[in-house]
C-alpha cells in the first residue's frame, strides 16, 4: 500500500544569494521580489536573469536589503 496524500512535492526553482538567507533553494511562483522573516526583520530578495553555477537549474535571486518587520 502506498502513501500517497494527493499532493506533489514543491520542488525548488530558485536560489537566495547573499544576505541572511544565502545558499537557500525556495519555490517562488512570481518574479517579483520577496521578503522573508528573518528574526526581526524582513530580507528582501530580489530575481535576475542568471542560472546558479552551483544549483545550474536554479535561478538567481539576490540580496537587495533588509526592512523593520
């Protein structure tokens, strides 16, 4: 019997770079920036147009600032 709850694993297509988050894959469906909680603030990131040399289907997203969350 499998396991199966009807839903697909959310795959990476995106890797942060810089900032608090570098080196993190996340999924993200739109091209427009992003802020994540970070303890007591929000890192924003923003896309480019680079694949990662180290994750090569991974698109970029880099570092831009940080707000007051």
């Amino acid at each position: 019997m499998s396991d199966r709850s009807g839903y697909a694993a959310v795959v990476p297509n995106v890797v942060l770079r810089g900032g608090p988050l570098d080196g993190e894959q996340r999924h993200v469906e739109s091209r427009a920036p992003i802020g994540i909680e970070v303890d007591d603030h929000r890192a924003v990131y923003r896309p480019t147009a680079e694949l990662d040399t180290e994750f090569p289907t991974l698109a970029v997203w880099v570092y831009d600032h940080a707000e007051t969350a």
